[in-house]
C-alpha cells in the first residue's frame, strides 16, 4: 500500500493552526509517549533529573535528534514557562528510505532519490522538494542533523509538495547511501570538481542524485561513495547556481533520459 499517498496534502492546511512547539518537562515527556511526530528537541545545557533523562532515552529510541543549546534560545523560541526543554513538532511524518525503493521496483518502476548533504536554508529546501516532486522523483532523503527544518515557510515554498513527496530522514547518510548502491542505484554527485557534465552520463536508471550544502557543496567524504561526479557547464563568469536550480537542471536531463529509453 502507498501510504505516504494517504497524507492529507499540506497546502490545504492553515498554516497558522499548526501547533509547532512543546514546553515543559512532562509536556514533552507525555508527547514522546503518544508518539507524536517531533522534528527535535532542545534542551538547555546542563538539565540533569530523572524527567530530562526520559526525555533523552525516549528520543533516542525513536530517533529523534535532540541538541544541548542555551536557556536564551529556549527563551526565544516560547515565552512559557519551558523547563529547560522544547519539542519542535513535525509538520509532516517522515518515511522509511527501506520501505519506499522496493515498492518501486514492485510496480516496474525505476528509482529516483534526491540526497541533500547540508542542505540549510527552508527556502533552497521547499524549492527543491517541489521541483523532485513535479518532476518525478520517488523520494527525498536527508541527515537527521545538519538539515534544514521542515516549517511552514519550506511548506509554502515547496508549493504543498512536502505534503505530497515521501521525505526520508537518516541518522547516517554514508550508510543510506551504501543502502541506495545495494539496492541498485547509481549514485551521482553535482560537484564542480567533477570532470565530466551531467550531459555526457548515463542517468536512465535506478538513480540518487546527491546534492551538496550551499556553502561547501558535497562533503569529501560522500563524494568518495558516489559512483560518478558531475557537473553543470558553465560558460559565464558566474561560478556556481543555487542549489535549486543545479538539481532541476541534473532531474530534467535524467527525465530526458527516461523518455528516450
């Protein structure tokens, strides 16, 4: 069964009756029991006592990333009463990456995943998910850490399509991406320092398409997993696109592909 299909769509959501934050030892405690989707948890440097330290071990069982940060940005996020502790809800619920690629293959289609490696900015990533979205793509994976927050702002800017498009969220992108070559994808990375363009590879098949942060590009590290390096051809004095754009780019030449097969 295709049950990200059965999400009700976000963008016919109010945006402004979405309930986003969580305060307070027991509240918190008592929304990590009834399972409710949480983005993350802050919780203020130095919280010790037996409800933080549940607090802690059931975010660790459910694999939700939490941070350590000052009582002042706590403060800055809510004006009640908090405890040392906030959960940022979840706008949408996050897919399995392991659930999603065999249900491809099973109805004779081939894979197409788009990786973000640091991907910050909401804006770059509501841009991104709607262009994968309208244009085919079976997924969208991203780190638990080091990603950009799904908030209402990427919601607008993805046009609704976060709401439609299986988001997937891993602990460890170097071992997703191994997961992806063993399910037969080839990996491919939008780098400058590739030698060849996105126009001379073969993109047809099973495919993930990495993307780098908009400061650094892909990290070293992933880049030593990808099967291919790539690149867009650039003939003004401009050195590089936003990321929204250079995926658009790579995804329009792997339906290109696609259609001719």
């Amino acid at each position: 069964m295709e049950k990200w299909k059965d999400h009700k769509p976000l963008k016919s959501m109010s945006f402004k009756s979405l309930k986003q934050l969580t305060a307070g030892i027991h509240a918190c405690n008592d929304a990590l029991r009834d399972g409710r989707e949480i983005e993350r948890l802050f919780i203020r440097k130095g919280n010790h006592g037996p409800g933080i330290e549940e607090i802690i071990t059931r975010a660790k069982e459910r694999r939700i990333p939490f941070s350590f940060v000052p009582n002042e940005k706590l403060d800055r996020l809510t004006n009640v009463n908090h405890q040392g502790v906030v959960a940022l809800h979840a706008l949408i619920s996050y897919e399995e990456l392991e659930d999603i690629i065999p249900f491809v293959y099973e109805r004779g289609a081939s894979p197409l995943v788009i990786v973000l490696d640091r991907i910050t900015d909401v804006r770059n990533f509501g841009a991104i998910v709607r262009t994968a979205e309208s244009l085919g793509a079976h997924a969208v994976l991203i780190p638990e850490k080091g990603s950009a927050q799904i908030t209402t702002e990427a919601i607008k800017t993805s046009a609704g399509a976060i709401g439609r498009l299986p988001i997937c969220r891993t602990p460890d992108l170097d071992r997703s991406l191994r997961y992806l070559q063993q399910t037969g994808l080839h990996l491919v990375a939008a780098t400058e320092k590739a030698e060849h363009t996105v126009f001379q590879a073969g993109l047809s098949g099973p495919l993930a398409i990495l993307m780098g942060s908009e400061e650094d590009g892909v990290s070293e590290e992933l880049l030593t997993l990808c099967d291919a390096k790539l690149k867009i051809p650039m003939k003004g004095s401009t050195g590089s696109l936003n990321v929204s754009v250079a995926l658009g780019i790579f995804l329009y030449e792997a339906v290109r592909q696609r259609a001719a097969v």
